[in-house]
C-alpha cells in the first residue's frame, strides 16, 4: 500500500507515519520537509504533489491552518486563513486527490473536537471543522472509483496536552494510540462518510 501523509512531521504525523511504516511504503508532504513539497492552500502546489506522488491508495492529511482569537478581534482576513487552508486546502485535497488515487483507496481529512465542542478564542477553527465534517459526509454519496471519504476528529492530543491545556479547562487527553487508530480505522476500514470522533470524556 502506497501512502502519503501531508503533515507527516508533526505530533500526531509523526506518529501515524511510524505506525503505517511497519507493512506500508510511506511518503511525508509538507510545506517545508517531507518527501514531498506541498502548500495545500493552492491548489497548483497540490496537483505538482500528486503528480510527482504518482498512484496512491491512501491519503492521509494532518494538516492546515486556521487562525485563534477572541471573537471580537476576529477580522474578515482571519476567518480567510482557515477557509482557504483547513477547509478549501482539504476540500481540494479530495477534488484533485481523487484522479490519483488507485479503485478503492482511501483520503482522510482531520478536523478536531471544536466542531462539536468548541472552546473560546476558536469561532474561526470551530466553523471550519464543522464545514468538514459536512462536506465528508456529503462528497462521500458522490465521488467514484470506491474511493473512500473520512474525517479523524481528535480531542486535544497526549503528546500536545501541557502546550494546549490552558485552552481546553477539563478535557481530558486522547492517548496517541487511540488517535493513531482512528487514522488505521479510516485507512484499512471499509467505511466512508464517517466522522472518527475520538474525544475522552
């Protein structure tokens, strides 16, 4: 199985990329290392990924911006941020992403638990998980070749607890296993449209 991770460098990227290693060939993408280089807030960065790539069955994005601040300082140019890099990055993804993918592979966005369970300081980051998962769940009815769509939406990350506790007052940390086999569920599972909520109570 051929793989590529945008994001593969980051906490939860780091994590997944190890995981599938061990029976898969794995390819990293991201803005400044990776086997590839990718902006997925343009879509010409995207397509110049893909083609160089080559065939896949499996894409996994952990990647994309969107941008934290009180409401009240949130400017029409922040909410852009992650409109054009979260969502229509991820969106994209999937648009051109899906010419290039083998019959029956897989893309798998993430999104995050402010779609369900927002905190403040994150009306921007809450809209555009949201929109996501929407739009998972729509493409999903639609798009060919049994190429699977699905969202990983994880709670604030063990590995990332102590930098983003004080924005997330008694949630509890998602272990990385759990995390990582959201990523394993979407990847190898037979589902589509579904939302891989992994939160801890």
């Amino acid at each position: 199985m051929r793989i590529v991770v945008i994001g593969g460098n980051g906490t939860i990227g780091k994590i997944v990329v190890s995981h599938f290693k061990r029976t898969c060939e794995v390819f990293t993408a991201g803005r400044n290392s990776g086997n590839f280089r990718v902006d997925i807030a343009d879509s010409t960065s995207i397509e110049k990924m893909f083609k160089e790539a080559g065939k896949l069955d499996a894409l996994i994005c952990i990647a994309g911006e969107a941008k934290w601040a009180p409401f009240e300082e949130l400017s029409e140019t922040d909410y852009y941020i992650g409109l054009k890099s979260k969502l229509m990055g991820q969106v994209n993804l999937v648009r051109i992403g899906q010419k290039y993918l083998n019959p029956g592979g897989s893309i798998t966005l993430t999104t995050g638990i402010l779609a369900d369970d927002p905190v403040v300081k994150t009306s921007s980051a809450a809209l555009v998980n949201g929109a996501l998962h929407s739009f998972v769940k729509a493409v999903a009815l639609e798009i060919k070749g049994g190429i699977r769509v699905n969202a990983v939406s994880s709670g604030v990350v063990a590995d990332a607890y102590e930098k983003y506790r004080s924005f997330f007052p008694g949630h509890n940390p998602v272990p990385m296993e759990k995390v990582v086999n959201a990523y394993v569920r979407s990847v190898r599972g037979k589902n589509s449209g579904e939302i891989i909520r992994v939160y801890e109570k």
